[in-house]
C-alpha cells in the first residue's frame, strides 16, 4: 500500500511538473506570437501607406512626356492636312503611287501604284471636293510607270514583274454606264531584264511611231507601237537612274552614274525607221544626274545632280552640226542621304524650276534662281514623281499612296512681270489688249491665292 501510494504521488509530481511546462511554453508562445502579429501590423501599415502614395509620386514624370507629345504634335510633328498652296488630295489608292503624268489634250491625269491599279483622273474636277477615277485593275502584276499615247486613247504602262509594256485602251460609253471603261488590248514580249524605269510613246501622221522604253540595267530600247523592237541602245551609264522622250518625239535621254545626260535622237525617213543615232550631252554636273526633264515643247532641259546643283538648258540647237546646248541657268540644293529620291519639273513657260528633295517641294523663279515657295513637312513620303498640267498653274506631286495639287504663285508673278514689259513694248493695240486681259487674269489669280493665305 505505502509503494502503491508513492507511485502514485509520483506521477501526480510528473503531471503537475508538465503542465507548468506547458503553461510556460505557451506564454511564450502567445508572447512571441504577439510580438511578430504586432510588427507584422505595422509591415501592413506601412505597405498600405506605399500602395496610397504609389500613383502620387509617379504621377509628375508620367504627366511630363504627354506634355511633350502635345507640343511636338502642334509644332510639326504630325504632318498637316493642309496648304495655301494645296489645290487637292487625290486619294484612292491603296499603295505606293509609282508614276503620274498628265493626257496631251489636258483633261486627265493618269497614275499607277504598287495596289496593282491604274486610274484616270478628271482634271476639271481638282478644285472640286470630290474627285472621282476610272479604275483599271493590272492582273497579276503592278505597274512602275505609265504613258499617255499622244491621242490620249490609251495608256501604256510598264510592268514589274514581267519587265515588258501593257496596253490598255480607253473607251467611251454611251449607254448611261461610265463615261470611260478601260479594257487590256495586248502586253509587248518581254525584252528588259530588269525593272523598268520609264515608258513613252509618240505618234506623227507620217508614221514615225514608236514607243521608249528603258530599264534599271543601261538598256534603252525602241519599238514600234505594236511590241516590235527597233532598236536596242546601251546607254554606258552604268546603270540608268532616269530616262525620257522628248514631247516633240525627235530625242530619247537617260541619265545615270555618270555626270552628263545622253540624248539620242530616233530617225525616220518617209515614216520608216532608220536608225538611233547619238544626238548631245548636257555638259557641266561633277557627279551623277538624279533626273531631268523637258519643256513641253521641247526647247528646255532641267537637270539636277548628286553634286548638289541644278541646271537649266536651251536644248533648241542645231545638234547635228555639232551644236552644244546651252547652260542658261544654275542653283544649289543640300544633297540628301543616299537613297532619298531628288526630281526636277521645269514649267512649259519656263518661269517655275520645281525640285523635290525627298518629302520636301522647292518652287524655284527660274530667272531669278531664287527658291520663291517651299512645301515642307507635308508629304507623309518621299516624292517620287511631278507633273506640270499644260497652263503652268498646276504642279502634281506624287508621295506614297497620294497625289497633291499645287497652285504655282511663282510662275504666275514671273508672268507678270513678263506680260508688264511685252506690254510696254508691244505697239498693235489689239496685242496690247491681249496683254492687258492675260495681265488682268493673273492677278485675279494671286488676288484669289493670296486672300486664302
């Protein structure tokens, strides 16, 4: 009984020893988890406090470079939509424009883009709000330049892919449907290897027709209106950056690497062809020639060069008796980066020099020298094409999937000036009263221009 007794007070000590243990343990216990529970508390705090201030402190740099965009948009950064210059937008393709030029009876303008499109363009409708075109679809391929023929009853246009001409007709309805419908006649056999750059055509009464074409490579050729080669020329340019037909169908012309322009002139005689014969050179550049063109009637040249220069020629000699052109003017333009486009339009009246310098358009008083009117900015693209119409108050400029209008204020006030002094010189009245009506329209025209300013 007495062991049985201690045994038991024992365990009754080891009991009592292990819940003081555990009371003590657990003291600490909640002690410890009250410490952490309480910095752990004011970690939250905190935190909450940071997510609160978070977007208060930022908010100032974030603020900061929409003011930036702001002002960059209002001082040029987006291109304008506008112009006192700017006549109309011609709007409808899709991609790129690649070449534009105007009929010779002055009613349409033709383009052609990468969008696999050629469209007609009425000219009587650029002052109006809307301008609508004739579409031809180019199946299968693009055209990289078109043509008018000299009847205005067909275009011609270069293709990219196959290297060759397409002939398209125009054709007049007279059953309520559209006035023009443009049908595919016939493709020339392909005879380039490489992209065409350009494509003219002329046709005379006595036969002497033919169609230039030149490519990317120094080819150069002619052929009759039909797709048969006349001849094929190779230009030593090492690789040909511009060609062209002169409007009165007498020179072809191609510039390239080298510093001169070479003009070749296509012979007929009694409407048989004979022959391509090296007619001039247009002298006086150091460094290759971007592009040029010609008067509309075929008495002026302007070229404009990688040497940073631009010339202006009388063309009208005597070139085969050995007869040079001759330089008449000169001016200086900053030289663009390789690969920027550079092109030059001189005006039919020979008062506008115009010269495109990647997005940019100069309106130069060919007299003068002087750069009289600039487009800066405007042009989303790079120019790549300009059309003078035949009055010399239009100049067309093309830039990516868009056509633009110009009014010409240069030429008109050159003009001006012109008729003030045949005026004074002219002694039959009935011309005086010509003069006193031409004078009369111009400056309507730059009354009208300026008020819009």
């Amino acid at each position: 009984m007495a062991q049985q007794a201690v045994t038991d007070s024992s365990l009754v000590s080891s009991i009592f020893s292990l819940m003081i243990l555990a009371l003590v343990f657990g003291s600490l216990g909640v002690a410890m988890f009250l410490v952490f529970w309480k910095k752990d508390s004011q970690q939250s705090e905190e935190t909450e406090v940071q997510e609160e201030e978070k977007p208060t402190q930022p908010a100032k740099p974030a603020a900061e470079p929409k003011k930036r965009q702001a002002k960059e948009s209002t001082t040029g950064g987006a291109p304008p939509s506008t112009h006192r210059l700017l006549l109309a937008n011609l709007k409808g393709h899709t991609l790129n424009v690649n070449d534009i030029t105007f009929s010779s009876n002055g009613k349409l303008l033709a383009s052609c883009s990468d969008d696999r499109t050629a469209r007609l363009w009425n000219v009587n409708d650029f002052s109006e709000r809307d301008h609508k075109y004739v579409r031809a679809n180019i199946e299968y391929d693009h055209a990289t330049c078109i043509a008018f023929s000299p009847d205005s009853k067909a275009i011609l246009a270069g293709l990219s892919i196959e290297q060759t001409v397409r002939v398209l007709k125009l054709n007049k309805k007279k059953d309520g449907g559209p006035s023009t419908t443009i049908t595919h006649e016939f493709d020339f056999p392909k005879a380039h290897k490489t992209k065409l750059i350009r494509v003219a055509v002329h046709a005379a009464s006595d036969g002497s027709s033919y169609v230039m074409t030149a490519g990317t490579d120094t080819s150069l050729i002619v052929w009759t209106t039909k797709g048969e080669v006349l001849e094929r020329v190779d230009t030593l340019l090492v690789h040909n950056s511009f060609a062209a037909m002169s409007p009165c169908g007498n020179l072809v012309a191609a510039s390239g690497f080298t510093s001169d322009v070479r003009l070749w002139q296509v012979q007929f005689k009694n409407g048989q062809f004979q022959k391509v014969a090296r007619a001039f050179e247009l002298k006086g550049h150091s460094a290759g020639v971007y592009s040029f063109s010609f008067t509309a009637d075929s008495k002026r040249m302007s070229s404009v060069s990688k040497d940073g220069t631009w010339k202006i020629w009388d063309i009208d000699v005597k070139y085969a008796q050995g007869q040079e052109a001759y330089l008449l003017k000169s001016g200086s333009f900053n030289i663009p980066s390789d690969g920027v486009p550079v092109r030059t339009a001189l005006s039919p009246d020979y008062f506008t020099f115009a010269l495109s310098v990647g997005k940019n358009l100069n309106l130069y008083n060919a007299e003068s020298t002087e750069n009289e009117e600039s487009v800066d900015n405007f042009h989303q693209e790079n120019i790549i094409a300009l059309a003078w119409y035949s009055d010399s108050r239009q100049l067309v400029s093309s830039a990516g999937r868009s056509m633009h209008v110009w009014h010409n204020p240069v030429g008109a006030r050159a003009s001006l000036t012109d008729l003030s002094l045949k005026l004074k010189q002219t002694k039959s009245e009935a011309m005086k009263d010509r003069i006193r009506e031409q004078i009369s329209q111009t400056e309507i025209y730059l009354k009208k221009l300026n008020s819009t300013v």
